[in-house]
C-alpha cells in the first residue's frame, strides 16, 4: 500500500521466511562428528557390466543394507537435526561444507533413498545464498522422487519465486524467458502443495503475493489472500498451535486483503481487514508498526477521513527514516493539503533531504508549492522530475501542462501535454487519455478550436466516459460557432 515499487505494502519475502521442515523437528548436535558405526560389506563384483540399470542398482543397494537401515535412519534424523541447527544461525555456508552433495557426503542414505530431505534443506540453503538455479535442480529431484511429498512442492515453489523477487530488487538477473519460466514454475507447485494441503496458510499466502508483487495482477491476488485468512479461522486451538509458525502469514494476508480491496476501490472493506491485522498483530509485531501505521493512514484518506488519516501517518512518521521512507512524509503532505493546511504540508515534505526525493515526491512537492502560489518553482521541479524518471515521465509533464494552462502560457502547456502523450505513445504502446484533454484544453485556448475538436474526438472515441469531456466538447463547439474575428 506504500508508495515505492518495493514497499507499496512490505515485502514479506525480505524477511526470508525459514520455517523448518517438519522433516526436521529432531535434536541438534552442535558439531558434525558422525559416529562411524559398523561399516557395509564390500559389494561383490557384479557380473553383468556396466550396463546394469539403475533400479537394478538400487534394490541390491537396498538389499545389502536392509540390516543396516535403523542405523541410517537415526544418522538422517541426527543430520537434520544438525543442519536445522546451522539454519537457525543463517550458517548456509556450513551447511553446505559438510553435507553437499549429498552423493559424496551422505552416499550410503543417497544409495538407500534417505537423502532427499536433506536435499530439499540443501536447496533451502543455496536459495539464501542466491544460488537458485542450484535450489531448483535439487527440489526438482526431491519432487521426482516423491511427487506427494507437500514440503518439496513448497520448497520449489517458494524458491522459484524468491528468485522472481530478487530479480526485481536487480540482485540477480533474469531473461524474459527466464522470468516466463520461474513464474510457471512456481505457480504449479504452489498449486501442487495447495492440493496436499487445502487447509494451509502460508502457500497460499505467498501466490497471492507472487501475483501481486510479481505479476501486478492484484484481482488474482486477493482471493489467494482471502483463503489463507479463511482457512487460519476455520483451525481449532489445537491446530493453531501445531501449525503457529502459519500464525504470520495469516496476519500478512490480513494486511495484503486490505491492500487488495483498497486497489479495487473498496476502502471500507479494506479498513475493516487492516483494523483485525493491527488487532492480530499487536503483541507479535510481525509487521512494522511504520507500515501498519502508513496503511491506516492511507486507508482513511481514502475514505475521506483526513483526521484519522493525519493521526496514523503522523504515528507512522514516528517510526520511519525520512531519507529511507519518503511515502510516509509525501502521504502526510497530501493530507495537509487536503485539509488547506500548505503550510504544514511544506513541512512534512521538507523532513525529506532534497537529494532522496523521487520524481512521485516532486509531483506532491509541485501541488504544494503551486497551492501557496509559487507556480514558477512548481514548474522547475516538474521539469527536473519529468527529466529524471523512465517510466512515469508522462506524470510530471501532464501536471505541468495543467500549470501552464493556469498561468496562461498556452503554447508551453500544449508542449508539455503533447510530450507526455509521446512519451506514453513510446514507452507504453499506448495513448495518454490525460494528454489528450489537455491538448484539447491547451488548443481551445489557443483558439485553434478545429485541432481541439479533432483531439477531443479521439479522446472520445477511445474513452468515452473520460471526466469533464462532455463539459470541455461543448466550450470547444462554442467557440467554433464565434465568427473568425471574435477575439
């Protein structure tokens, strides 16, 4: 729900979510000193070659150590349990050093099919070290091996989209291909742990989040987060307990319904969601109370409640870094200003350092100085922000039309207008509805009404419900009716 790209509401993902294994409940040890114990017989010399197949392989392997199966299994249980307690120190590295591959390290569980849990932890750990590719292709065996098992589906579904996040936060690198490709991957396997386990929270939690912060496909979101919040109500206290660690994402979906619905354009729905998450949240502050608080905020002044809104965001800005969180302090300006108070509008922005503010920033900025009548400032910082942003130039220049318009420097407002529709036509493939009025408004008053008739048809034509189109038509017929020398 916040402004920037990566923190509109934020990002579980950042918090990397580690819950252990159910594999993996086991005792830890403290070092990995592996007791011998007795070892097999050498295998006899086989005598049909090389070219024995596999499963062939495998159940003489089996055969020779059935005698020797507790003992492997107690040395996996102990192995898990060591590595869960690497884990729970971030100690990804370790965990590599002394189990991977598990074909050199582990050979006699590997040999005997015990070794992929301790796979799936291994891809767990190169997942954190940003090795993802590595990850996949060992989640991808453990999936081969046992399609039913709900943790591998998870794990590879979980990991594809760690990897969709980290390449939109640009550290790692991923090819249009590449992207197609993890988004499909991650989408069936969520799907496939969602089918093991219908009642769970947390997968579908995170495809809603893959959706959204993703795919910007919030509508294909919300539902995801719908059912996480409805299957965490529908646990008795008993299973609330088994399955706390889920406790989290139930609150993270609470929030993210909110953040859904207030996109939709239902605010009411979305305070009701947000005042249960702050409720659910209170004493586990699995959320920031910077974000709890800046949703609120944003909330409310979509409701129209500039108070309420003022109260949460003033709560938020307790807690955030200007130069870090420039949202909190640009939604608080907008509120002031909404209340005709530009002059503590012009201090809340101002808690920002010149040097950390992003072209959204300087849009805000600019209302706010042309509301206290310094449009030629407005103007210069319209111009810097268009000049500086890639992707929402079209923003800045349609608001600096606008001003253009105000103080009468038609020619300047139609060149600005016209630009951002240019600028949309290139980067967007498509048109700029707001670029258009305003170059009708701009031709209008530069009393070329047949150039602003011709615009505005196409407007119409392309969007006929655009606000104040009917209103801006007939100014524009009126003045085509006047005689050539009027004016």
């Amino acid at each position: 729900m916040e402004k920037q790209a990566a923190a509109v509401i934020p990002h579980p993902a950042q918090a990397r979510p580690g819950e252990p294994h159910p594999d993996a409940p086991f005792e830890t040890a403290g070092s990995r000193t592996p007791a011998p114990g007795p070892q097999p017989e050498p295998a006899p010399t086989r005598r049909d070659g090389p070219a024995a197949n596999a499963e062939e392989d495998f159940l003489a392997c089996l055969a020779e150590n059935s005698s020797q199966l507790e003992r492997l299994r107690n040395d996996r249980r102990r192995f898990l349990g060591e590595m869960a307690a690497l884990r729970a120190e971030n100690r990804w590295e370790d965990i590599l050093a002394l189990f991977h591959p598990v074909e050199e390290k582990v050979p006699e569980l590997d040999g005997v099919g015990l070794a992929h849990a301790l796979r799936a932890e291994i891809g767990f750990a190169l997942g954190h070290l940003g090795r993802y590719e590595e990850a996949i292709a060992l989640y991808t065996v453990c999936v081969e091996a046992e399609p039913s098992n709900f943790h591998y589906h998870a794990g590879l579904a979980y990991t594809a989209y760690d990897s969709l996040y980290a390449a939109k936060t640009r550290k790692v690198m991923l090819h249009p291909a590449e992207r197609k490709s993890r988004i499909e991957l991650a989408h069936r396997h969520f799907a496939a742990a969602q089918a093991l386990r219908p009642d769970g929270v947390t997968n579908y939690y995170r495809q809603g989040m893959l959706f959204k912060q993703i795919q910007n496909k919030a509508e294909k979101a919300l539902p995801l987060f719908e059912r996480a919040v409805k299957n965490w109500r529908a646990y008795s206290d008993e299973l609330r307990q088994a399955r706390h660690q889920e406790r989290k994402n139930f609150i993270k979906s609470l929030y993210q319904t909110a953040s859904c619905l207030l996109e939709a354009g239902k605010p009411r729905p979305a305070l009701h969601h947000l005042e249960e998450c702050l409720r659910e949240d209170a004493a586990s502050n699995h959320l920031t109370e910077l974000h709890k608080q800046f949703a609120l905020g944003k909330v409310h002044f979509a409701l129209g409640d500039t108070q309420a809104a003022r109260r949460a965001l003033e709560a938020a800005a307790a807690h955030a870094e200007p130069a870090e969180d420039d949202y909190v302090f640009e939604l608080l300006a907008r509120v002031h200003l909404a209340q005709n108070d530009t002059e503590g509008a012009l201090a809340a922005l101002n808690r920002v350092p010149g040097h950390r503010r992003r072209p959204y920033f300087r849009w805000t900025e600019a209302d706010v100085l042309a509301a206290r009548g310094d449009i030629d400032k407005a103007c210069r910082i319209l111009q810097e922000a268009a000049e500086r942003d890639r992707r929402g130039c079209h923003k800045a220049l349609i608001r600096l039309a606008r001003l253009e318009l105000r103080r009468r420097r038609y020619e300047e407002s139609l060149a600005a207008a016209r630009k951002a529709c240019e600028f949309f036509q290139e980067t967007y493939r498509n048109v700029f509805f707001d670029g258009l009025f305003w170059s009708a408004a701009a031709l209008l008053r530069l009393r070329r009404p047949a150039e602003a008739r011709t615009t505005l048809d196409e407007l119409e034509e392309l969007q006929p419900g655009y606000p104040n189109l009917a209103r801006l038509r007939a100014m524009i017929e009126a003045e085509v009716g006047r005689p050539a020398t009027a004016g």
